[in-house]
C-alpha cells in the first residue's frame, strides 16, 4: 500500500494520492499529475495523481467484487448506520480543517465556510442515514380471504458511479455518498481536477470509520475516466451534479446499456415579487446572488418584479449589492469570493458583454474590482430592462449576475415569465394573498417553489423539471433513487 503525498502549502501538509481503490491508496497509473490552485490568488497550492481509463476501471472492478461478495450489501441497515454515523462524526471532527479546504480550493469566503460548506452538508448527510435506515419495505393491501400476499421491497441497486461538481465539493458529494452507501451499493468517486482534496479526505475518513474495502473509491481524473465510469457494463446506476451539456451526454452514454441515472443539473431561479410582497425579504434573497459568488445551480437569477414595485427594488438592491465586499476568500470580512477559475470569470465577463450588447441596462457591477490579490475576481452585477428572450435571462450563467425582468402585475404574466426558460429547478413567489401564492407555485414547473420564503429543507426532495434533470435528491426520496424495486408475491 502506497503513502505518497500530495503537499499544500499552509495548514493542510499531508494528504494521500488521488487513488482510493479497493481499500489502498494508489499512484495514478500514468503517473501524470495536477495542481490545485487557489481561486483567491490564482497561485498553485497543491499536487496530486490523475487517473485515467485503467485506474477508473480497477476502481469499478473494486467496486463490484465489493458489492457481489463483499459484506457491505449483507449488512444490516443498523449496521450500516453505524458505519456511517461513526464516519460523521470523524467528519464533524474534521470540520474546520475541510473548511480550509474549501476556502483554498473553491474560494468559498471564511466568513461562512464553516456554517454553509460543511455543517449544512452534515445535517443532509445524517438525514439521508437516518431514512435509508429505517424500513423501506411496504406490504400491499390484499382483499380477505385472498390467498395470495406480496410486499414491495427496495434493494440497492449495485454499483454507483458518482460525478460531483466543484462549486460545493463537499457538500456534493455527501449528497451522493449518504444515500448511496446506506442502501447497499458500492461507489466510485469522481471529484473535480480543480476541487479534488475534499473527497480524498474524505476516503481517509472512510477508511477510519471502518467502510470495507471497494466500497468508497476516489479517482481524481479528468473526461476519458468519467466516460468510462458511464460506459463500463459492470456499473449500474450514474448519479452526477453539474452542468446541463454533460448531463445530457451521461444521460445519452447510459442509454445504450439502460443505466439508471440521477442528474441535478442547471438552473435559472425566478423569484417573482408581486405588488404586495414584503420588499424587505425580497431584497435581501436578491443579494443571495453573491452566495458562492453565483456559483449555484439553485440560486436566484432571475428577479421578476411587478411594475408598482420595481423602481424602489432595483434601488434598494442596488445599494444592498454596493455594501458586500468581494475579495480574498481568505480574509475574515469578505462576503463574496472569487470565482472559481480563469475560464469561469472569462464565461461571466463573456455574458456581462452579451447583456450590454443585447440591450439591458447595467445598474451596478459588471467590472473586476479593485483588490489587492490577483484571483479571479468580478463584482455583483445587476442588470434591469431585461427581455425575458435575452440570453442572459435564458442561459445559466453560473457568476453573480442577476436578471431584472419587469411584469404588468398579473399572476399569469408572472407565472408565464417563470416557466419561459428551459430549466426548471427552483421558484419563489412572494405575495401577502397565501392562496394566490401557492396557486401561483402549482403552475409553476420547477421542482421546488418556495412561497414567502427561500428554504431548503433536508427532508424534502430537490431537483428539476425539463432541463434541469432527472430524479431527486435528498430526504427519502433521494434515498429511494439509490434502490431497486422488487414485488414479492407468496401463497
């Protein structure tokens, strides 16, 4: 078993290779390597392997024999629920130190790191433990006297490939990992060359929690593994978090040898405010724009407001967005980060142009400020005399760039706006007439339309509608995405 290093510079200063297969930490087979960099400074911070189509498929073979004959599927769910609990908690005790990882890696601000990039994640994490353990069987109703009895069970379907994005690495791939893990299956992992220390720490934790061998497998690596975690025969289900195009070509690879596939994919929020709503809680999930510097397929891009109340939200926006300070993610004041990368701010700018050009006007924001570090940096942007057929109000942009679009105040102008995109993964309405709201959030095809409010509960499913994907996560409907379906029938 090999213990090479991957070396960060500050308070991380060991971590293993990027390989976890069947219980041993691995050199990636090419030998080729990568480097971290740090989006606040855009300096490397890090090394570590990159696996390619050999390693995916020792991983995946890993995978199988642990899953075909290994004890993991045998266990109990109680037993499972201990594992898992006992690897939460090693997490837990971890927590400030993945909270570094997420400030170095993801240029997620110190200010909240802690609060929205680990401890949110652990309360969905236990949450999927807690309903993947308790009894999923259902026994149907059979008429009196009838001879015949069946029940429906769910079974874990097998192995899992899992590919999670970079802008929440953590976070991401505890969604995928607790569901899965706690209903049988086995797992490879792949996390984002950009975002890859989060998951290799968390193999480490796995390891010590007492996971058994081939069960959780990382390999950091970059297109040819992900394809072949979608291709190989020998996997059966490919549950992924990130951009639409891809998706779409997992969806069309797993096709061919019928895969179940989970998809969370993009989004394009709307948040419609009619002329009675509350314009302080409008305003201020307005500025959640900034949260992972618009780096979020939840996120609210679109803000569709009545004409009796535009002007005074567009200005109280506009100096809500003036007051947060971009910079270091490293700096205890920062409210909003960097982007991730040189590309994403390139994309960001790319789409800032096309506003302009398309005719909207820019009521704050649109430059890279002025700060010290040399990251990748751009300020909150606020565009206002938006046509619903911009692109910018059509594409996700994945920046901190919000979409003003002005309505004549009736509900179905509004609920028209909302639904003319070709995502659909959250909503909001915000009205003091209740029965309207949640009339409104019927005709709404999203996944999950929030009313005078913006929570994500742990409980409830998340995902989308069109383009924005297939299946839910989270809750025991997440849970359930991870099983197969069998009907047993006895006399």
């Amino acid at each position: 078993m090999i213990h090479a290093s991957v070396r960060m510079e500050g308070p991380m200063t060991e971590r293993p290779p990027g390989l976890l297969i069947d219980g041993e930490w691995r050199r990636s087979l090419s030998s080729d390597t990568g480097s971290v960099e740090d989006p606040s400074t855009a300096q490397a911070v890090g090394v570590f392997d990159i696996g390619h189509k050999e390693d995916a498929e020792a991983a995946i073979a890993a995978a199988r024999r642990a899953f075909d004959s290994g004890p993991w599927p045998q266990m109990s769910p109680r037993d499972r629920r201990s594992r898992l609990l006992e690897l939460a908690g090693l997490i837990d005790d971890s927590s400030e130190e993945i909270a570094d990882i997420c400030v170095r890696e993801v240029g997620a601000p110190r200010k909240s790191v802690l609060e929205w990039q680990v401890n949110s994640a652990m309360t969905q994490f236990r949450q999927a433990i807690e309903c993947g353990s308790q009894d999923l069987e259902i026994v149907l109703p059979s008429e009196k006297g009838d001879s015949v009895q069946e029940f429906v069970v769910r079974e874990p379907r097998g192995v899992v490939s899992a590919i999670a994005s970079w802008n929440s690495p953590h976070v991401l791939q505890l969604h995928q990992l607790g569901p899965a893990l706690i209903t049988g299956n086995a797992m490879v992992l792949k996390p984002a060359l950009n975002t890859p220390t989060c998951a290799l720490h968390l193999g480490l934790l796995a390891q010590e929690a007492g996971i058994p061998p081939g069960v959780v497998n990382i390999v950091p690596g970059d297109i040819d593994v992900g394809v072949t975690m979608v291709n190989d025969p020998r996997v059966d289900m490919v549950s992924f978090i990130g951009s639409t195009s891809v998706g779409i070509e997992i969806a069309q690879r797993a096709a061919t040898s019928l895969k179940r596939v989970l998809l969370e994919l993009g989004g394009k929020s709307a948040l419609i405010a009619m002329s009675d709503a509350k314009l302080d809680d409008v305003v201020a999930l307005a500025t959640g724009i900034t949260w992972l510097t618009g780096q979020g397929c939840g996120l609210i891009t679109r803000l569709v407001l009545a004409s009796s109340i535009h002007d005074e939200v567009v200005d109280r926006v506009v100096d809500a967005l003036s007051g947060i300070k971009t910079g270091s993610a490293h700096d205890p004041e920062t409210d909003m980060g960097p982007l991730s990368s040189a590309a994403q701010l390139e994309r960001v700018e790319t789409y800032i142009q096309l506003g302009l050009d398309e005719g909207a006007s820019l009521a704050i924001g649109g430059e890279r400020p002025d700060v010290r570090e040399s990251g990748y940096y751009i300020e909150p942007t606020l565009f206002t005399d938006v046509d619903r057929k911009m692109r910018i109000a059509q594409e996700e942009i994945f920046g901190p760039v919000l979409s003003v679009i002005r309505f004549d105040g009736s509900p179905e102008t509004a609920v028209d706006i909302a639904n003319d995109s070709q995502y659909g993964l959250t909503a909001g309405v915000f009205t003091s007439d209740r029965a309207l709201g949640l009339q409104m959030a019927r005709a709404i095809k999203s996944g999950r339309v929030n009313v005078n409010n913006w929570v994500f509960s742990p409980k409830g499913p998340f995902g989308g509608y069109k383009r924005s994907g297939i299946g839910r996560m989270w809750g025991r409907f997440g849970v359930e995405e991870y099983t197969e379906v069998k009907n047993i029938c006895w006399s």
